[in-house]
C-alpha cells in the first residue's frame, strides 16, 4: 500500500512537473512577443547652453554605415539553409537582375533599425560603405532611407580592396580628416586599416529581442561632442575580433 502511494506521488509530481514547464515555455514565448512590440524610446532632449556650445567647437561628424549583418539580413532565392527561421516573412522583397538572371532577396530589418536611423541622422552625416554589389546595395539603402534623403552617400563594393580575401573599406577615401569619420561595421575585416575609427557590432541573422542599435545610442550620442573619434575609439581594441 505504502510503494503504491509513494509510486502515485512520484506520477502526480512528475505531471505536475510537466505541465509546469509547459506553462513556463508558454509565459515566455508570449513575454519575448510583448517585449518584441513594446515601443522605443530613446529621448533626444533639447541640448543646453554649454553643450551647444560645447558642439559648435567640434567638426559635425561621418558615420559610415555597413548593410549586411548590421542594419539587416538577407538571403536569396536557391539557399539551402537559411538563418532565419522559415516562415518569418520578410521586411520587404527585392527582386534585382544579375548576369541576366533574375534574383529575389528576402530582407529582414534588423531591430529598430528605423529608430535608429532616424535619431543619428541627426546627429551625423550618415553614409552606406557595403562590401554587396551596387545592384543591391543601392536597392537596399533605398528601402531604408525611405525617401528621407538620409542616406544619400553610398559606397558599394567596387569602391572596396581585396585583401587577404576579404573586402577592406577605406575610410579616408571619405574623409580624409580621420578625426571625424568612424564606421559601424560587424566585420573587423572591413576595417583592418583603421581599428581606431570602428565601433564593432555583433552580426544579426533573427533574433526579434536583439537590442545592439540601442545600446549604442548613449555612446553615440556622446561621441559627437569629442574633437577626436579616435582618443574614445583606441579604448574599444580588446573587442575587435582577430581576423
């Protein structure tokens, strides 16, 4: 009688446990689905007197901007493994020409990516440096401009140098006052020149919860007030990843 109660509270417990983790996974995935909608903020307040004039002192500054894996991820027509998750519908759909043949590419725009573009705008002359034909390079700077005339300057990648086998991004074609110029870029490759004028971001793929754009929006936001991207930029070495 006693191993068969034992044997019964050993069966209700582990029920219990189940339908527990169950309702754990449910709470979850419909917390990351709030969290995903939940409206951004990032306040830009009116800046004060001295910090005005603190930033007429200073050159108003370049941002160059990377594409692929930093502001979105695509993939095309034919890939065998995708890194998203199949059936995540698309941002939007670009449908280009290469070597005569037609190629559809399902973009996704990585997380507040509009927000974003919209607060450093106004901060920094923004411009698109991306190692991806003109072709679509120039479709998708178009898609996230939006028709603001916010991302007018585009490099693409024959404006790159090959080297060591990969695409090498040079700055000072830009801007040759290196002070005044930094890239945003998820490969430490692109500019391998330059270490001092980069702030690395991780790749994105799909994560809906990631937040990299921003966390770097207070830093950003500081770095225009400095005479000198570098004497801040130099600090951030150890997160350049070796290539």
């Amino acid at each position: 009688m006693y191993k068969q109660l034992q044997m019964g509270l050993r069966a209700f417990l582990l029920l219990a446990q189940k339908i527990w983790s169950f309702i754990c996974y449910v709470l979850r995935k419909q917390a990351r689905v709030v969290l995903q909608y939940q409206p951004v903020k990032y306040e830009v307040l009116p800046l004060s007197p001295l910090s005005k004039h603190r930033l007429s002192l200073v050159k108003r500054k370049v941002l160059v901007l990377d594409l692929d894996e930093t502001l979105i991820h695509s993939h095309h027509d034919g890939v065998i493994r995708q890194m998203v998750k199949p059936g995540t519908p698309p941002d939007f759909v670009l449908k280009v020409t290469i070597d005569r043949h037609p190629v559809r590419f399902f973009v996704h725009k990585r997380p507040h990516v509009d927000f974003f573009l919209d607060i450093v705008s106004q901060w920094y002359d923004l411009v698109v440096f991306t190692a991806s034909m003109e072709i679509y390079g120039a479709a998708v700077a178009d898609k996230l401009d939006g028709g603001r005339g916010i991302l007018r300057r585009r490099y693409y990648r024959q404006h790159c140098t090959l080297d060591f086998g990969s695409y090498t991004k040079d700055l000072a074609a830009i801007c040759p006052d290196l002070a005044s110029i930094f890239i945003l870029d998820n490969s430490p490759g692109a500019y391998r020149q330059y270490p001092d004028n980069a702030v690395p971001i991780k790749s994105w793929f799909s994560d809906p919860l990631d937040t990299s754009l921003l966390n770097l929006l207070p830093v950003l936001d500081a770095l225009r007030f400095t005479a000198d991207v570098r004497s801040v930029l130099s600090r951030n070495l150890h997160l350049h990843h070796l290539w």
